[in-house]
C-alpha cells in the first residue's frame, strides 16, 4: 500500500507542506521587505532613475569624472594637477528636502570616487580633496563642479601671463577679473520708497531677498517671507531673479514666478516680492 492510499499518510504530508510553507512565508516576507527597504535607499542615492532628470548616482560620479579629466592641468616635471575641490550643487526644493543623513552619505560617496579616481590617474592636487555642498536654487537636480578652490584665480592669471609670454604682445581677447557690480534696489512700500545698494559678484553667491534680517535684501513687510526670493548675477553680468518658496509669491512685470524656477531681470522690470515692488538699475 502506498502513502497516497493511507489515509493518514497522505494527511501527515499535507501537514509537512503546509509547515514548510509556513515556515517560508516569513522569510519571503522580509524579503520584499529588504528589497522595498533597497528601492528606497536607492532614491535617496539616486541610483534609480529619477524622472525629471533622469540622473543616477552612477551617472553624476562619471560626469564628475570627466569633468576632473577636462580640467586637469600638465605642468610638466610637477605632474597633472587635478581640480581637488568639488562643489555638490542641490537642486532647492526636492533634493534639498533628503534627510541630512543621506546628503551627508551623498558627499562621502562622491569623495570617495573623486580620490579614487585621482589616485588611479596618478593626478596631483593642490590640496586635500574636499566636497562642498550647497543648495542652489538656480540648480536643476544634482551636479558636481570640479574646481580649484582658492587657488581658481591664481591659476587663471598664470595661464594668461604665460600665454602672453609665448606670445610676446598682451592678449587682447584675454578675460579680465570681473569687478564687483554696483546695483541700486529702489524699493517702493506702502510707508514710501527708498534705494538700498547691493554688490553682485559675476559668478558668484546668489542674493538672498526676505524679511529676516540676514538676508542681503531685507524688506520689513508682512506680505514678504523670511526667506523670499534670491537674486543671481551670471558670468555674463545677467541678473536673475527666483522664488525660494515664498507664501505670497514672487512676480516679474505682474506675472507670477512658479517656485523652482528663475527669469532674466531686464532694465525697467517691476519685481514684486509679495506687496513690495523693486526696480534693480547698475550704477552709474
């Protein structure tokens, strides 16, 4: 006789496989949860794609890669020198929102493959390799910005006298240092109208415009957010105004700015910073 015609045999196997299948259950339970537990790490890393930029963590190492490769200087007997100090640009809003755990593992990620690189093409660097990470709202997602750090401008002036050198007259279409610009703000208030002058940077650190007193721009109006807008000023000498989350909104000409985003300032624009109007003009 066998187990299928014994009636008890067959009801001992039922009780094994539905044993086993209990005892399977939870492991397959952690499982998924293990793996939902990865995804979710994964979209803080950015190793998924994410669907405005479609950038992953992969992505934006080998881009900084290139970019440290594009930069790097021969200065033959001393070596290639490599940009060692790298500027982790996050987009405000979304990406600025992460925990501060997962920015911070962000950067030593990115620290971690910059002096791997550096180290395995021999590079040398004039400094120790640092991350910087600041939240920009003239960003877009995320990107890694190679640079010299304090010695950019050092550099750029010997490569312009050697170049002169080499060629035995000034280099007329040579890039000057760019000044600071002079800006007056005429803010007009309810309580009247007044100018505050403001020194922009071509290049530089944005302007921060709100009603807290340490912004750059302070306007002392309910209708203005602590921190309101920023103010940009590109390489170019271009300004560019932008809306940092503002509960009352910040407009050009009338027209709201949606948050996120940023517009060119032309001369005679109105910029509305919730009930308060400024007119930016570059000094005399």
């Amino acid at each position: 006789m066998t187990d299928s015609d014994d009636p008890t045999g067959k009801s001992k196997l039922e009780q094994a496989l539905k044993k086993r299948r209990e005892e399977a259950l939870p492991e397959r339970i952690l499982r998924r949860v293990l793996e939902g537990m990865g995804d979710v790490v994964d979209r803080r890393f950015g190793r998924t794609v994410e669907p405005r930029t479609g950038l992953t963590t992969s992505k934006l190492v080998e881009r900084m890669k290139r970019l440290i490769d594009e930069r790097v200087r021969d200065e033959g007997n001393k070596g290639r020198i490599a940009p060692h100090h790298l500027i982790l640009k996050v987009e405000w809003g979304t990406h600025s929102e992460a925990p501060a755990e997962i920015l911070s593992d962000l950067k030593n990620e990115v620290l971690a493959a910059a002096i791997d690189h550096i180290n395995d093409h021999r590079y040398r660097t004039l400094g120790p390799v640092t991350v910087e990470a600041e939240v920009d709202i003239f960003t877009t997602g995320i990107s890694v910005d190679p640079t010299f750090g304090e010695f950019a401008e050092d550099l750029r002036r010997q490569d312009e006298e050697r170049r002169a050198a080499k060629s035995g007259v000034p280099i007329p279409n040579a890039a000057p240092t760019m000044p600071d610009i002079q800006v007056v703000a005429r803010i007009t208030q309810q309580n009247g109208t007044r100018e505050v002058p403001l020194v922009f940077k071509p290049g530089g650190k944005r302007l921060n415009v709100g009603r807290a007193s340490d912004n750059e721009l302070t306007l002392n109006d309910a209708s203005v957010s602590k921190i309101h807008g920023a103010l940009l000023m590109t390489s170019e000498g271009t300004l560019l105004v932008a809306d940092t989350g503002s509960t009352n909104g910040t407009y050009l000409n009338g027209r709201r700015i949606a948050y996120g985003e940023s517009r060119v300032i032309e001369n005679g624009d109105v910029i509305g910073f919730g009930d308060v109007e400024v007119r930016l003009r570059k000094s005399e």
